[in-house]
C-alpha cells in the first residue's frame, strides 16, 4: 500500500485574511476523501498546501514519514503526488494517445526524443493505451483532444495524471462544467481506479459526494467543521446548518 497522507495544524494567511487555520487531517492508503465546504471555505487553498503551489504560514505535511512542507511542487510529484484542476489544461491539438504518451515520457525521462515517432517508444505507446482502457478512453485515443465532448476531455487529464504513476490523486472539483449524466460516468471511472491509488477530491455536487466518497471533511471558514462517512456527515445537524441548508427553521 502506499504512504499515509496526513497535515499537522496547516495554515495559511494572506495579510490579514487567514484561508486555512491548523489542519490536521489524515488521508489513509487507497481513501476515496471529499474535501466539502461552502465556497470561501479553503478548500482549494489546501490542496495548493498539499501541493506545494504556495507554503503554509504554519504547520506541516506529511507523506508517510516524510515532512515535504519544504518540497516543491516537481519534487512531490515525483513522491507521487499529482493534481488535476477545475480549468482543463489539456495539448488541445493533440490527439488523445499523443498527450498520454507525452506524459508517460515526461516521467521515464524520454522527453527529449518522444516526438521523433511513438512507433520507436513501443512500451509506451502500450502503456498508454492500457491506461486509456481503464479509463474507457480506447475508442477516443485518436482523437483530437479539443474536439471531444468535455467531460471526455476531463478523463483525458485525469488520464495525463496518472501517467505519473501517483500514490495520491488530488482532484479539484472534476465534474464542473459537466452535465450530470457524464458527471456519473466520470466518477464510476474514478471509483474504479487501483486502490494503491489515494483520491482525495473536492467536490459541489452532494449527490456525487455521497455516492463516491468513502470518508468526508467539511470546511467552513477554513476551519473543519466536521469530518466522518457519508452517512455521520449526512446526519450531523452542524453540517446541515451551514452547508447543506436542511435544517429548521422556526
């Protein structure tokens, strides 16, 4: 299995405006995590912590033994870390196998002559595809990247991050922008992924949530409010109060 992903009271301010305040959370090997909260809640500015996008005013982060704080984002990613974002930053004129081959290159060093012909790069343009597969991408791999549908495209990225080979797989909100029965599709894909896989993914859709998520934290001024399955959390009236707007009124 791989290493347990944990912060210890990581913070983060901007002048005055404290984003995140002492967050001590624990992702265990192979957990399907939701980070949910309002919006404002810091959620996105945690995993830029995780990242090593910007650096904590306080605390740590841990990968299994390892304090990383002080590593930058390349450095993570080889420790296999890898983030996906809410904007799709895909090789728009490439074809679907193209950027995944791209990418497996990118990490066996290969970079520098990839584009000299994949025909040269066998294994990688097998390993690609295998990916592909498991993705139910194969029928696409020749496509052009921008000319397929979007939640297509937003497989395709989740695609570009595991060539990485990651031990933890950071998703920021996946399903935006993508109509509701892809949005289904999608996470069934990521549910699916080798559970030597960590996921932890921020997400809006509830319904999402609470069918794909196996453990749940909810941020609320960037602070935990609560943190529990699915069903703690659907059941905790703090929760319902000030994020899922069920509570009563009287």
């Amino acid at each position: 299995m791989t290493d347990t992903l944990r912060t210890e009271a990581l913070s983060k301010r901007w002048g005055a405006f404290q984003a995140n305040t002492g967050l001590s959370l624990t992702f265990e090997p192979g957990a399907r995590h939701a980070l949910i909260g309002p919006n404002g809640a810091g959620k996105t500015t945690f995993i830029d912590l995780l990242t090593g996008a910007c650096a904590p005013t306080g605390g740590k982060v841990f990968l299994g033994a390892d304090d990383i704080t002080g590593l930058p984002q390349h450095e993570r990613v080889k420790r296999g870390m890898t983030r996906t974002f809410q904007i799709n930053t895909l090789f728009a004129g490439m074809t679907v196998l193209e950027s995944v081959v791209l990418a497996i290159c990118e990490r066996r060093g290969l970079h520098a002559t990839w584009w000299k012909t994949v025909e040269n790069h066998d294994e990688v343009v097998a390993e690609a595809l295998d990916l592909l597969a498991t993705l139910k991408l194969a029928n696409d791999a020749h496509a052009i990247t921008r000319s397929m549908a979007y939640g297509k495209q937003r497989l395709v990225e989740i695609a570009l991050a595991l060539a990485t080979k990651p031990k933890i797989l950071l998703l920021d909100e996946p399903s935006a922008g993508i109509p509701a029965a892809e949005s289904t599709a999608l996470f069934e894909v990521i549910a699916a992924l080798p559970r030597d896989v960590t996921v932890v993914f921020i997400e809006h859709d509830m319904g999402l949530v609470f069918r794909f998520a196996e453990r749940i934290t909810v941020l609320v001024g960037g602070k935990v409010l609560a943190e529990g399955t699915p069903a703690a959390i659907a059941a905790d009236p703090r929760v319902r109060e000030v994020y899922l707007g069920e509570a009563e009124h009287g």
